[in-house]
C-alpha cells in the first residue's frame, strides 16, 4: 500500500532554477515513488539566513510512495549529496534541500525524521506550493487544513516565479 506524500525542494545556489529540475528528474527514479502532482516554483527570501544570501527557489512534490519515511529520506539524501549539496545545517546556502513534508497521515518523530515536517506550518514558502497541488490538505496532528494556517500576509512572503513548470494530477 502506498502512501501520498509531500516533498518540498528548495535551492538557493548556482542555477537555482536547473538544480531543481535536476532533482525532479532524479525523483523520478526513486524506487516506489510515483510522482502525481507538482507545483509552480515559488521564489522567497533566504529566511533566517545572511540578509546577502541569495532568495530561495522552491518547488512542491506530490507523490505516492510504497516504501517507508525513512527509506524516502536516504533516497532524497542520496540525491541532495550527487546535486552538490554538503552539510546539512540549517543556515547554510544549499544548491538543493529535499524535505518531506507530509507523508500520508503519519505522524513519525525520530533523531532523523519528524513528519510531519516541524516548520511546516511556519513556513509560508512550504504551504503555498502544497496547497496549490491540494487546496483541501490537511495536518496530521492538528487535524486541520494547511490553508487555515497560511494568512494573506504570509501569502505576499511567497512570489510565483513560474507556473508553466506546474503538473496537476
């Protein structure tokens, strides 16, 4: 059985816009996952990084996937590590950063997962490209929809960029 999950990719170094259809394209040969959906890119600022730092460019994933969270996780980290990526700490400008954000229902906290994502409701840059794949989406642990926590104001945080790259299911 498979579960529908969210993937949120973000790049903020070099050709933000290729090292993400670099990790699209790589997505697509993970084992059990099965793209459905994705979203447009989204441009916004490198939040609680240098002020220099250049503006992220993200993008979300839905998919189905017949394996576990943490199997999804060594996947993306495999392809994080052969787009360039190194380190994994949180202030660092990256060429590509995979995060699960949901994955299904479940609720999963480890030293090395927490699903659902733990920023995730405090991250516009996160919520306006899963809600553009699923508008009704709802939070595993507070049972509500992902749009109830996104306000107007964290709407204006987040531009489109491009919409064309968009694959609705």
């Amino acid at each position: 059985m498979s579960e529908t999950v969210f993937i949120l990719a973000g790049s903020n170094m070099g050709d933000r816009e290729k090292n993400l259809a670099d990790a699209l394209a790589k997505l697509e040969f993970i084992e059990g996952l099965e793209i459905v959906a994705t979203s447009a890119i989204y441009l916004s600022e490198a939040d609680g990084m240098d002020s220099a730092a250049p503006s992220f460019m993200n993008q979300a994933v839905m998919a189905d996937y017949r394996f576990t969270a943490g199997e999804l996780l060594n996947a993306l980290e495999l392809i994080e590590k052969k787009l360039g990526r190194t380190g994994k700490g949180q202030q660092l400008p990256r060429t590509i950063d995979l995060d699960i954000l949901l994955f299904g229902q479940q609720v999963i906290e480890s030293e090395r997962l927490s699903i659902p994502h733990r920023e995730l409701l405090n991250r516009p840059f996160a919520m306006a490209p899963i809600l553009q794949i699923d508008p009704k989406v709802t939070h595993p642990v507070t049972k509500r929809p992902v749009s109830d926590f996104l306000s107007d104001e964290d709407r204006n945080k987040v531009m489109l960029y491009k919409d064309h790259v968009a694959r609705q299911p």
